[in-house]
C-alpha cells in the first residue's frame, strides 16, 4: 500500500518530468529520492502502481529482469501527484546518453538494445505488465565514467499518454492498455539506440495529429529500408513493425503466446554477433 508522505524538498522540475528531491524524516534523517509527476488523478494508476511495487525488483534479481527504482510513496503538490522513487545520486535517462556521450562501436549499441529488449520482455513475459507511456527518458542508469548499460531502471511508472513517436498510431485513450502500444514504443527507441541520436520531440498542440502520424509512418518506413545504415541490422525492425503490420482488431487476438515468441525472436536478433 503507498502512503501519501509530506516534508519534501525539491529542486526545478526537468524537461523529463522529474526533479531531484529529499524527504527530511521527523527525526532530522532524510531520503534522497527522484519526484517524478504526472497529472493523473491518483486513482488512475494506483492500482498499477502496487503492481509494480509487488512484481518488479529494485534491487538483486536476476540481470535479464527488468528493475525499476524503490517507491517510497506519494507526493502531491496542487494539482499535481508525483511518486518520490529512492535514489542516492541524480541517474541519467537514455535520452541523456544519445544526446550527450559520443557514438560508441556498433557492438555496444547492439548489447544496449538486447538489454533494452530483453527489460521490456521481462516486463510483458514475466511480470505480466506492459508499461502506460514508454519513451526513451523511461530508462535510466547509474551515472559514472563509463556509464553501465547494462542495468537500467524503468520509470514513468504513472506516466500519462500523450500525442507523440512513441505512441502507437492507433492508440485509443478510452480503451484499456494493450500490449502492442509497449512494442511500438519500444521499437521507436531501439531505432534512437541505433542511430545514436533521440528523435526529435514536440510538445503536445504543437504538431497536428495528421503531421504526426505522417512521421510515425515516414520513421517506420525509413528504419525498415534496405538503404538505411545503422548500429543495429534493418532485420530487427523489419521483425518489429512487420508484427505490428495488422489492423487493430486482428493484434488484439493475438495470445500472450504468440506475443512472447516476438520478444523471443527479437532479442535473440539483437544476440552479440558472431562473426
């Protein structure tokens, strides 16, 4: 059960949605943590959430399992609820390293999407949740010098949907979550881990939904061409979007079976190459 919790301090809200942040304890401790907020009313994802809090490991575990950050409760501000996740040190979201360290070799941008792949597997296969609005800031790590890609944390736990790449061109937002919204996000990140470089974002009202779904479509057409060039083979997004290449009533028969050996197959085409 989350517990509403009060004595925040708080620094600027970022671009991601987050801030940095501290719950001081009535005995004068404090937790360092990361707010991070969303407009929903509560009610919205509080069901969600203790789900997430029941399943999901935040620490330990095994490494192909996905992880997210302990939830030391809610935060409410306004209008406004944020969840405060326990952090010692501000992370870096995976946005921040396409922007911000230089392109590595094509073998590490192929063992970070395997590991991107595999945590959202984890998540549909095993926890048997697929995440509300996943974008590329839904992954962070660990600051260092190098950076550890190899164990993210999955936020926007209660993030709310909105018009942008990441969302599948055929969302309804009065239906209930389906699992090929998870994979179209996932696919739109994978093509940023490839090229190194984050898609360009808008914010919500300032694009037409016609403009956006024509890139949505141009992105998809592009990345599954046999001329564009990238860290990642054009066979994993061939895989990727030929499997959401059904109208949404067909998707929507497809078992967790059959949604499993995607994944399957998808990772292993991210497999560390052998020759």
């Amino acid at each position: 059960m989350l517990d509403y919790i009060e004595n925040i301090t708080q620094a600027p809200e970022a671009s991601n949605g987050r801030s940095r942040a501290k719950r001081i304890l009535k005995d004068g401790r404090f937790i360092k943590g990361l707010l991070e907020w969303t407009p929903a009313p509560p009610e919205v994802f509080l069901h969600y959430l203790e789900a997430i809090e029941e399943r999901i490991p935040t620490s330990g575990g095994r490494a192909e399992e996905v992880h997210t950050m302990k939830i030391n409760g809610l935060f409410r501000q306004g209008s406004r609820t944020a969840i405060f996740y326990e952090c010692e040190e501000s992370p870096i979201d995976l946005r921040e390293v396409l922007l911000k360290i230089p392109k590595p070799p094509d073998y590490v941008i192929r063992a970070l999407a395997r590991v991107i792949a595999t945590q959202i597997r984890s998540l549909h296969v095993h926890f048997q949740i697929d995440h509300t609005s996943l974008r590329t800031e839904s992954f962070v790590f660990q600051r260092g010098k190098p950076v550890d890609y190899t164990r993210p944390y999955l936020l926007d736990m209660a993030r709310s949907p909105v018009p942008e790449i990441y969302r599948h061109p055929e969302y309804r937002p009065d239906g209930e979550l389906a699992w090929f919204y998870q994979v179209w996000a996932l696919m739109m990140i994978l093509s940023e881990i490839a090229e190194w470089k984050p898609l360009d974002l808008t914010k919500p009202g300032e694009e037409s939904g016609v403009e956006l779904l024509r890139r949505k479509l141009s992105r998809r057409r592009q990345v599954t061409s046999a001329e564009w060039q990238s860290g990642l083979p054009t066979q994993v997004f061939r895989l990727g979007f030929g499997f959401l290449d059904a109208d949404r009533e067909t998707l929507e028969t497809y078992n967790r079976w059959r949604v499993k050996k995607f994944y399957d197959e998808l990772c292993e085409l991210l497999a560390p190459d052998e020759s």
